[in-house]
C-alpha cells in the first residue's frame, strides 16, 4: 500500500474542467479551505518552513523568518493547529520546550510547495526583476 495522494482528476482533466468551476461532491470549492488556512503575510512561510524540519522549536522557526514578531509566530502557530496542518508537543522537562511537526494533512501539502518551487525556478529571472524594480 502506498501514500500517495488521491487523484480525482488528471491535470488535464482539471484544465478542461477549471473554467465550469469545479466542486466536491457537496458542491463546496475544494481550494478555498487551504487558502483561507494559509492567508495572512507569514502562515505560507511558516508552512515551507514546516517542511524542511521533523520536528523545530519556535526559536529555530524565529531564526528562520526574519521580521516576524513573537506575537506573530505565536498566533501563525495556533492558527495552523487549530486547523489541523501542524502538532505542537510539550516538553515538560527543565527547562520546559515545545517541538512542532508537520500532521499528515500538514505533509500532504508537500507536493504543493514542490510545484511552488519548481515554478519559482522558472520564472526565477522575472520574479527578482520585479522585486527589485519595486525596491526602487
């Protein structure tokens, strides 16, 4: 048995059918969850993060995103556990620490920041041009 992801629909099945607008099978966008889970300047970030690690302590993933406050850190965190994509562990130790880790749905977003990546090395030029064009 493996893990791979279920396919409801090829990719060019999905670009024939995009334009109609597709839904589950309870007519709800299956898109929209995920991109309400992940809005906001840091939680997409956070989330790429989460997957370079088994398991991070906060202040590693405060290393790793410059520019963000502990405030920040500490409600992207909560905010991604509560929907279901990352699990915090608590280490009642001395001193005391918390790991967090990717859940399986967490994982199953691999693939995504995978396509993410393979597109950011293609339009690698473009995207850096425009970025610098705006720091001007």
């Amino acid at each position: 048995m493996t893990n791979e992801p279920k396919r409801y629909m090829t990719y060019e099945e999905y670009l024939q059918n995009i334009r109609q607008g597709i839904v589950t099978k309870d007519g709800r966008c299956p898109v929209t969850p995920l991109l309400l889970m992940l809005q906001g300047r840091w939680k997409s970030q956070l989330m790429y993060e989460m997957c370079i690690y088994d398991t991070v302590r906060f202040g590693q993933l405060k290393k790793d995103l410059p520019g963000i406050t502990n405030t920040m850190l500490t409600k992207a965190l909560r905010e991604l556990e509560e929907d279901g994509l990352i699990s915090r562990e608590q280490f009642n130790e001395i001193p005391p620490h918390v790991e967090y880790s990717l859940t399986e749905m967490g994982r199953g977003l691999l693939p995504v920041f995978y396509a993410i990546m393979n597109w950011g090395f293609e339009y690698e030029d473009q995207l850096y041009e425009n970025a610098d064009r705006q720091k001007e």
